[in-house]
C-alpha cells in the first residue's frame, strides 16, 4: 500500500478527503498527536469533525477507521483544533504546532452485566476488549482495543508524516492534556509506534570528535572533579551518553573503558547534529578544560534538542 504526500494532502490507497469548517490558519507542525475518537463509526466522526456548532467546535487533519482508511479533513499545514487546553516542552496550545489523527476506537469501555459498554450504550465482544491501567493513573479497565490494520497504517502514517514535515516527537492527547484527556489510552501501543518512527535517531548515540589539541575527560560534569583518564587527543571520537548545558558524558569509540564528562567547548558533532547551543562551537584554548568551568555552573538544561536525540 503506498501513501504519499502532495500539497499537504494524502494520496493513496483507502485515502479520501473532505473539507471540514473547523480550522483555524496556516502552521508549520512540529508533532504528531494521537486521539481516539470516543465514537461509533468513521462516518460518525467524520460528520461530526466536519460541522460548524453553536459552541465546542473539534476538528483533525484525519481519521483513521479500523480497517486503515483514511479520511483526511484539513491540508496538514492547516491549524486543526484537536488538542484544546495542551501543553508540551515549553508549547503551549498544541492545536498550532501539531497534526492530529482521530482513530476510530470507542475507547473507555465498562462491563454492564457481562457486556462492555461504550459511553453511548454500544456493547462490544471481549474479543474486542483490552484490559489495562492507564499510565496516568486509575484501575485496571476495559478499553476498546485497535485492530492490526489501524495500527499498522498509523505507522506507515506516522512514519510519512514525521518524515515529510521533519516532526519532533510522537505524542499522545494524554501526554499534552494528561489531567484531562485518557485518549489515545493503553490499548494503543503507542510506545512503540513512537519508538518504531522515531526510534532509529534515538537508538544510536551521537558520535562528537575532540576539537581541542587535548581534553580533560573527568568523573564529573565540573572541572573539579578528577580526571578518568589521560587527556584525549585532538580527533578522538566520542559517543554521546548524556548532555549537560556546559559538559557531556562521552565514551571513547576505540576505547570503551572510558567514559566520562568533557566541557561542550571541545567537542563537536560528526555527523552534523550538535548540541543544541551554538556558543559552543567557539574553539577555545588549545588544551584541556578551561579553568572558568570550575566557577558555578548552570545544571540540567535538557532541551528539546537534547531530547530528540535521547537524552
Ligand atoms: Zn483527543
């Protein structure tokens, strides 16, 4: 099954448009964001998506049925209102910076006698049923569960999507409105379908080389701290284990039994992804780590750079 991408809308197989009202301007997206639509049908949902009301209007770029069809409702440069009250690493109001994709799922079901009911008094077979707690908190509950096809597409979605607009993460309506959103919920792997599209860049730390004539490599992230090992040499490559805002911890690739902090000032990426803050590309003295790295540092300061690449 191919699926592409041509002015912002999809082309393919199982694919079809319609036009929702409920959009808001143009938006260059940053994320993709799963939902599941709490109803009965995709045509449900759909006309649902797609009609302008006295207040609460709700909208997606598309909705995903159970057999992998698509319909998509809005070009996905296309601020679509999926996300509400949303917040995610320093973003707030995800509908402006994200995709959104509707499944088709009923979602959270309860056992009415020996049945499992939707919120709107469908029953549905056990077969059809996964029982799970949701991350964010409560009981072991029945929730409506996804079908092979659904998941399969919303790889092979979540993969082209991620690719053409270059997104940053994968999320869940639960990750960016978790106390009041349980959607997509435990039933959808979503783990690893975030894993499975972004994963590949996360699995493999970064290579740095050592850009300084020599470099101090030290237990810790603070020039007072002892050093590990003798200084590395101008061209050593390193991998990237963790990154601090002034100092990261490296392995040496052609002797792993080293391992420890080096300043940020005399590494840089190999392969052209490097940390996330430009000043400290600057070449500095020519040996070891400078003596200013043992005044008051700044901790932490994990970007979402940093966080893109799994750290
Ligand atoms: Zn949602």
């Amino acid at each position: 099954m191919t699926l592409k991408i041509e002015n912002h809308q999809l082309v393919g197989d199982l694919v079809s448009h319609r036009s929702t009202p409920n959009h808001g301007g143009i938006m260059a997206p940053g994320y993709l964001i799963f939902h599941y639509t709490a109803g009965r049908s995709v045509a449900g949902s759909v006309q649902s998506l797609c009609t302008r009301k006295p207040r609460g209007n709700a909208s997606a770029h598309v909705v995903l049925g159970r057999d992998g069809e698509i319909v998509q409702l809005a070009p996905f440069n296309v601020v679509t209102w999926h996300a509400g009250v949303s917040q995610w690493a320093g973003l707030v109001g995800l509908n402006s910076h994200s995709i959104g994709i509707e499944m088709d799922n009923a979602g959270l079901l309860k056992k009415v006698g020996n049945q499992y009911q939707a919120w709107f008094a469908k029953a549905y077979p056990e077969d059809e049923v996964t029982f799970a707690a949701h991350r964010n908190g409560g009981p072991v509950s029945p929730w409506h569960a996804y079908t092979e096809a659904q998941i399969e597409r919303a790889i092979e979605l979540a993969e082209l999507l991620v690719e053409h607009y270059d997104l940053q993460d994968v999320l869940g309506h639960e990750d960016i409105a978790p106390g009041r959103k349980i959607d997509p919920g435990p039933a959808f792997p979503l783990a690893a379908v975030r894993s499975r599209v972004i994963g590949r860049e996360q699995d493999e730390p970064a290579r740095y080389v050592v850009t300084a004539s020599s470099l101090n490599i030290r237990k810790g992230p603070d020039a007072s701290f002892e050093r590990v090992a003798a200084a590395l040499k101008n061209g050593t490559e390193v991998l990237l284990l963790e990154a601090r805002d002034r100092w990261s911890l490296v392995e040496v690739i052609a002797d792993p039994e080293i391992e420890g902090w080096v300043s940020n000032a005399y590494i840089t990426a190999r392969s052209g992804r490097g940390l996330a803050t430009p000043r400290f590309t600057v070449a500095g003295p020519a040996s070891t780590d400078p003596t200013f790295a043992s005044s008051k540092l700044k901790k932490g300061g994990k970007g979402k750079k940093a966080r893109k690449h799994g750290l």
